[in-house]
C-alpha cells in the first residue's frame, strides 16, 4: 500500500534539484519538493508536506498533518509497513 503522508521540512539539502530533508514521524528522508518550489505554494523550512513515493505532493498546513498522522498512525500496519518502507529509501 502506498499512502500519501504527511512530513515537515527540516532542511534543503541540495536547492537546484529542489531535494530538502523531511521528518516523517521521525524518520528523516529526503524528498523532491520540485513541485512545490515555486509558487503561492513554494515550500520551505518548517512547512508541512504530504509525502507520496518520494515527493512532496502538496503544501499542508499543521493541523491537517497532524490530523493526517494520527488517523495513519490508527491504522496500525499499514503505516508502520509505509515508514519501514521510507527508512529503507534513499533520494540522493
């Protein structure tokens, strides 16, 4: 299963290939935010991003990531299956 889920930005790690460090429920990754870096929806440090196969989808704010990993985090498996599944990726 993959799911969307949700990441605040702690870092950009490399800004011409829009790639910045993410915390999933601390597990950190890098993501592409490319679809977010420019824009009324451009990202940066701090903002909250929902997270599919390695790329930042869309903009959130912090109640709806919140909201968004607890409801995850309920059903049990199929998280934990997505960030074992996060821990073991690398975007480089």
């Amino acid at each position: 299963m993959c799911l969307g889920i949700p990441g605040q930005i702690v870092d950009v790690v490399d800004h011409e290939h829009h790639i910045a460090k993410v915390d999933v429920s601390g597990v950190r990754r890098n993501v592409n935010v490319a679809l977010l870096a420019t824009g009324p929806d451009a990202v940066e440090v701090g903002d909250w991003v929902l997270i599919h196969v390695g790329f930042a989808m869309s903009k959130i704010d912090e109640e709806e990531a919140l909201a968004t990993r607890e409801f995850l985090e309920r059903l049990g498996n199929p998280y934990e299956q997505e960030l074992d599944e996060l821990r073991a990726s690398s975007i480089e």
